[in-house]
C-alpha cells in the first residue's frame, strides 16, 4: 500500500512563508463550487499548501519552476537542509540534478503544463519530453486534459496554476509508481510502453514521425535529408516535411499546427546557397525567454543528423541569444554559423 506524507510544503516561498494554514472553506476566493475545492482542501488541511496573509488562495495565479518542483519533492520526502544556500530551493535542485530531472536554468520561470509532465514522468523514472511526456501523464492517469483527455486536450503550452498544481500532486501521491523518487534514464524512454492515448499515436508500427511532401515532383536529396531528420526525432510525435519548391525540411508539431525548425541547404543545387536554419516559435510562451526544452533536443538530433554536429554548446548559446536578444556564433566542423534571435528577425540559424 502507498504510503500518504503528510508534509508542509513551502509554496510561493517569501510570499507564504508568513501565512498562516487554512482550509479551502476559509478562503474568499475558493468557493464550494470551484472545480479544485475538494483538492485545495486536501493539500491546505494538513498544511502541504498554504492561503495568503488576507485569507486568499489565488487557485489561477500561476506558478513558478521552483514553486512546483519543491511541492513535488516534498510530497515524497523532505530533503535535508543546506547550510547557507544561496536561494530557498537549493535543496530541492540538488535532488533534482541528483536524479536527472529536466529543470532549467531559470527556476523563477513560469512553469507550463508540458514542463510539468517532463518533470512528473521523471519522478516515475521516464524520460519522456514534449508530446510524448503528456501522452504518458494522460496514460498512466497522473493528470487530465483540460477540454479533454487527448495532447490537444492537455493544453501543454498553457501556465499551470496553483489549483492545477495541487492537483498534479495529488494525483501523483494516489498514483505514482514508487514511494521513493525513481532516477530518469539517460536516454529517452521508449513512446511504445506508454500504451493507448486519445489523440496520440495508437498505433506503434506506423511511421512515427510521418513525412509528407509539399510541391510537385520528387527530390531524392530533399526526401533523404526528411527521413535522416524523422529517423533521429523518432518517437517525438512530430511531423516530418520536405519543400520541393523551396528546398526545405519542416518539424512540425501537430499539437499547435506550428513549423519549429525549417532547414533549407541549396548548395547542391546552387553554391551561392548555404545553410539556413528557421527555428520559429521556440519559446515556452511564458512571459520569460526560456526556450521548450523538446523542441531544442528535436532541433539539436536534426541538426546532427543533417550533418551540422553540435550539443551542449549549442544549446547553451542559442539560449544565451533568446535571453538577452543579442546575436551570437557557434562553430560547426570548421564552419561559423550566425544566431539571429527572434527579437531580431524570425530566427534564425545561418552561415
């Protein structure tokens, strides 16, 4: 049987600390008839949530990073105490970074539902990201959709609110697979032990990503460079194209219909022509420059596969362009690329 902690959690930090414990009866803000009554109650009863000095919950304020991942952490087990750290969820960052979780760099961001469900499947010992990290939450009942249990359903791009927050919690306490936080693999997880998921690719032998073509005629170079692309974003849940009018290959995430990399080479056609990278909207959509942690890994395994070899390096440096808009180079097999970030253009990656 799993074992209920019952635990204090400290919960929008210097804002709370001085708060006093409360149920959700006591709240002006949290009526009866709010969907989240019976969970806010649950997780401010005993204290692992607390209300605002002037009797309010904010059940819509939204939540940051460090706000969730420490809720989370100590719905399992309080972790020892740190001398003198150097913010109040140091500790709770060692035992993330200790068991692999994919947290950012910047732990006052807003937290999006997707990022929460990469971090929850985590603490179940997946490696799951993007749409496929919802497609097991949605799976495995650690959370539900908001217009409906299917990755559309989920809103992944939306904020999570202190109400959805306790609610993840809960959810993760009646259900999680282990009382003890599991360790995340290395490498991704396989997207075929995660089982039937409406809206999700049900069927485990088709293609995943598929590729489609857009224009007339065929281009062997444009269909090679696609399937190169689709073979190292294989079980991602995105869809491959090639251009035959412009010469491009397209990742597309079906979830908002949105093209994030568009790579175009015209140089076998046209020396004039050399790389070009478009990487969109890769933004977590949350007020701050943080970058989609799925939609950078999906770019970095095309990039390589494409023959333009970069890792960490990379990553750090295109994030370092969207924080402060400021171009920035990076060097690739001997060739220097450009960053343009979006606040100067489109972005965009190019020689």
């Amino acid at each position: 049987m799993k074992r209920t902690k019952i635990l204090t959690v400290a919960f929008l930090a210097a804002s709370l600390a001085f708060g006093s414990l409360a149920s959700a009866a006591s709240f002006k803000d949290v009526k009866s008839s709010h969907w989240a009554y019976n969970t806010i109650s649950w997780a401010t009863d005993p204290g692992i949530a607390k209300g605002y000095p002037d009797n309010t919950f904010k059940p819509s304020q939204a939540v940051s990073e460090e706000e969730f991942l420490s809720m989370l952490i100590r719905s399992y087990e309080d972790p020892a105490d740190v001398a003198s750290p150097p913010y109040w969820s140091y500790k709770y960052y060692l035992t993330a970074k200790s068991l692999n979780y994919p947290v950012s760099n910047n732990r006052t961001s807003v937290i999006t539902r997707t990022w929460v469900a990469e971090i929850v499947a985590a603490t179940q010992g997946k490696n799951y990201s993007g749409t496929n990290a919802i497609k097991y939450m949605l799976a495995t009942g650690l959370a539900n959709g908001k217009a409906g249990n299917t990755v559309e359903g989920y809103a992944g791009s939306d904020k999570l609110t202190r109400a959805e927050a306790v609610t993840f919690i809960k959810n993760v306490i009646d259900k999680r697979a282990s009382d003890e936080l599991l360790a995340r693999p290395t490498v991704p997880s396989d997207p075929n032990e995660i089982g039937q998921v409406p809206g999700g690719n049900t069927n485990p032998t088709k293609p995943d990503p598929e590729i489609g073509k857009v224009g007339d005629g065929e281009d062997k170079v444009l269909l090679d460079r696609a399937q190169k692309v689709a073979n190292a974003i294989k079980g991602t849940g995105y869809q491959v194209k090639y251009n035959t009018e412009s010469g491009g290959v397209f990742i597309k995430d079906l979830a908002n219909n949105e093209n994030f990399f568009v790579y175009t080479n015209n140089g076998y056609k046209n020396p004039r022509y050399g790389v070009v990278i478009q990487y969109g909207s890769l933004n977590k959509n949350d007020g701050t420059a943080n970058i989609r942690a799925d939609y950078l890994d999906a770019i970095v395994k095309a990039m390589n596969a494409l023959g333009i070899k970069v890792g960490s390096d990379f990553k750090s440096t295109l994030q370092k362009a969207e924080n402060d808009g400021k171009e920035r180079t990076f060097k690739a097999g001997g060739v220097t690329y450009y960053i343009t970030p979006a606040n100067l253009g489109s972005g965009v990656i190019s020689e």
